[in-house]
C-alpha cells in the first residue's frame, strides 16, 4: 500500500481510540474505504523528555544488528520503526501463529496529516498522555493494522460484535497461574478477577467503543455503577435476564480462552528466558562489550565469581541468552484480543471458530489475537535488572518489618497477588 499516501486534508477522517506508552491508536470515520474497512492506524509517539525524533527513528545499533543477525530484513531496515514491524512480522509472527498475529502494512504519511492529527486528537488524550508524549511527526510512515474488536466483513445489517482486551500481566488480584492452568473453573475465576479489578488491563469493546474499562491507560474501579452501566451495555448482545449478562458474558470470554489453546503457545514464548534477568544480565554486557558492572558491584572478578560460567560462554551463547529473554518480554507484554459476534439460524458457514452459550441458547462467532507486540530495545536489560533489584530490596524490607514467629506461616502462604502489589508499589513509585 505503498502508493496510498496520508495528506493534511485526511487528518479529520480519523479519530482517537486510544494510545499505549509509544503509539496512537485510530479510527476511521470517513466515507466508506475498502482499504480501510476492519482496519485501525497505529501512529507512532515521541516524547516530551528530551529524546530527539532522529534517536528514535534510527536504525538498529551495532549491538542490536548482532543480536538479529539471523533475521537479514531486520538488519537492512532504514529505520527503527521499519525495524520493528519486522520484528512482528518475522519473528513473534511464527511463534504465535500467523492466523493470530496481524503485523500491518505500512502507509506513507506526510508531515502535515501528523501535525493536523495531533490537533484534532489533543482534547480526546488523557492529559498524563499529553503531558507525556506528541505524535512523532518526523516518521515517514503510519501501521495500518487490523481492528481485533471488530469481523471486517457483516453477516447482516445491524451487526453487533463485543470484544475484550486482556493484558496478561496482571497487577490486581488476578493470579495469572489461573489464566494458565488449562482449567475451565481457574479460568473463568481469573476472567472474574480481572473483571473486578480492571486498571487498564481487561478493557471492553461494542463495535469498536468501549464500554467498560480506561481508554488511555488510566485506573479504572468497578462500583454499582459501572457494574449496572455495563449491564445494560449488554442487553444488545447477551440474551440473558438483568443482573446475569455479565457473568454469562465472562463465561463467553473464558470458555474461548480456554478452546483457542493460544495460551499454552504463548506460555512457551514466554519461557524462553530460561535464565532470569540476575543471570542473563550479564550475558547483556557480554554481547555489548563493556565490563560487568553487576560482577563489579558484587566484588567478584568476572572469570573466578559465581557468574563465570556465564561469562566464559562463547560470544553466540550470550547472543542467544540476551535475544530469548528479550522476546519473553515481549510474550510476556503482550495483550490478547478476543472478538465475539452473535450468529442466528439461517446465517452462512462461519469462517471463524463458534461458540454454542448452553446458558443463553445463543451461537457466537469468535476471534482471538495477539497485539502489543513491540520489540524491546538491547538497553532495556538494564531497566529490567534494576526494576528486579528494586522489587526485591521492597519484597525484603517487607518481610522485616513482619514479625517472623506469627507470621511466618502466613507469608509461606502469601497468594501471588499480594507480590503483585509490591511490583505496582515499585513501577508506581
């Protein structure tokens, strides 16, 4: 789609959708577009801190280019941008599955359209957004990606569908070793518990609106009056009796979780840090040819310390190491996208998968991808160890400020929410 090329005059054909920590997410709302239909735009954002547009539309560094080198596309790209949405395409596409995984087309976008865009669309941002981030108006291109919260094609006119956004780190009271259990009922309890605790991370989509959780990723508290909102919201999808739609509505989204499967495939994406990040760590200044700052801070000679194993792998093992932790991270920041419509007799074949809801009698088609698929910088690792370190010395203090003979039984016990809740004390902080 490259002879499609995005002009001032088409600015006001788009409106905000909502927006993550590096792009824009938005809508079209012009006259009917084929090119368009079933499709959103990901525009990328720059920040407010001091780091120049020219830092982040570079090429991938020396350092990166030895980490990829087995993916020849990512090395030639002109651009980070470029470079990422190959990273999509060509490496997290096949470990998830390309039926699930939507890595865009690139379109041209001219310098005008992303000032008029970011015009338009300023009221609409949350004003932490704003304060934090412009759109980058020094990229050449925009994603034109699949709307996951809607079917490009109706079965008929008047076609409702309803999708959920899950973001599979949780920091609620969600025990995320319920999504991955592989159990109907621990299933359906963490749908439940990210249901009543949302924050930004199980957001609810009618025909492409949402209806219930934070647009821009904001705190979002369920009450009476959320909970009877989106009852209603429902009314127009789930055949059920007021005060039940909800619940047969999370029974929908778990009993697709669990038949898609896609959660045991993206479990072993999320295993490849075979090595956490106090040990991979060091491999990272391995591959980056620099000293070991850790080695040095815990007093230890890089080749004798209890990391020298590590350090005496040739220079392809840290490669490897440094390069699997970094897609983990990636599964492991990912969000999940299911997509529901109703079906009624008479309708054609389905294409997609379908559900039979025995509670409302109803017959739902569904979808489910994967989005968020962004590649991590090299010089994340060292964001990552010092987030660790931090939890950890918060998790320490924690526990010494406990009395140890009553409450040693309790903390043995401590269900793994309570742990998430010093890691959002700790980004939070």
């Amino acid at each position: 789609m490259a002879e499609l090329v995005l002009e001032a005059k088409d600015a006001c054909d788009w409106i905000y959708r909502g927006e993550g920590a590096a792009n824009l997410i938005l809508s079209f709302t012009g006259s009917f577009d084929p090119r368009f239909d079933g499709k959103v735009l990901r525009v990328q954002k720059v920040k407010k801190n001091g780091i120049s547009c020219e830092e982040l539309s570079s090429a991938l560094s020396v350092h990166e280019c030895l980490l990829w080198k087995e993916d020849c596309d990512l090395l030639s790209a002109p651009t980070r941008e470029i470079a990422e949405h190959l990273y999509v395409q060509h490496v997290m596409r096949p470990l998830l599955g390309s039926d699930h995984v939507d890595a865009g087309v690139r379109v041209l976008v001219s310098r005008d359209f992303l000032e008029a865009l970011g015009k338009n669309i300023l009221s609409q941002r949350p004003s932490w957004r704003v304060n934090d981030a412009d759109v980058n108006t020094q990229c050449d291109y925009a994603l034109l990606i699949s709307d996951h919260s809607v079917f490009p094609h109706a079965l008929h006119d008047g076609e409702l569908s309803i999708s959920v956004e899950i973001k599979i780190p949780q920091l609620s009271q969600y025990d995320p070793l319920d999504m991955f259990s592989g159990s109907k009922e621990r299933i359906l309890k963490s749908i439940k518990d990210l249901f009543s605790t949302p924050q930004n991370n199980f957001r609810v989509f009618l025909n492409g609106s949402l209806v219930f959780g934070s647009l821009g990723g904001g705190k979002y508290i369920t009450n009476v009056h959320h909970d009877k909102a989106f009852e209603d919201e429902l009314k127009s999808v789930i055949e059920a009796d007021d005060g039940i739609r909800t619940i047969c509505f999370l029974e929908l989204v778990s009993e697709a979780v669990f038949r898609s499967g896609l959660l045991n495939r993206l479990l072993e994406v999320q295993k490849l840090d075979a090595f956490d990040i106090e040990a991979a760590i060091h491999s990272y200044y391995d591959v980056v040819s620099q000293p070991c700052v850790i080695c040095k801070k815990l007093g230890e000679d890089r080749l004798s310390g209890r990391y020298s194993s590590l350090h005496s792998l040739p220079l392809d093992g840290s490669l490897k190491i440094v390069k699997e932790y970094l897609i983990a991270a990636t599964a492991k920041d990912l969000s999940l996208m299911i997509s529901f419509r109703t079906r009624e007799k008479g309708d054609p074949k389905s294409p997609y998968n379908v559900i039979f809801h025995e509670s409302t009698g109803q017959s739902f088609d569904y979808k489910v991808s994967f989005i968020d698929l962004d590649m991590k910088p090299l010089e994340k690792m060292i964001y990552y160890y010092e987030l660790d370190q931090k939890i950890l010395r918060c998790y320490t203090k924690m526990m010494e400020t406990k009395k140890p003979l009553e409450n040693s039984a309790k903390l043995e016990e401590k269900p793994p929410y309570q742990e998430k809740s010093i890691v959002e004390d700790v980004i939070g902080a």
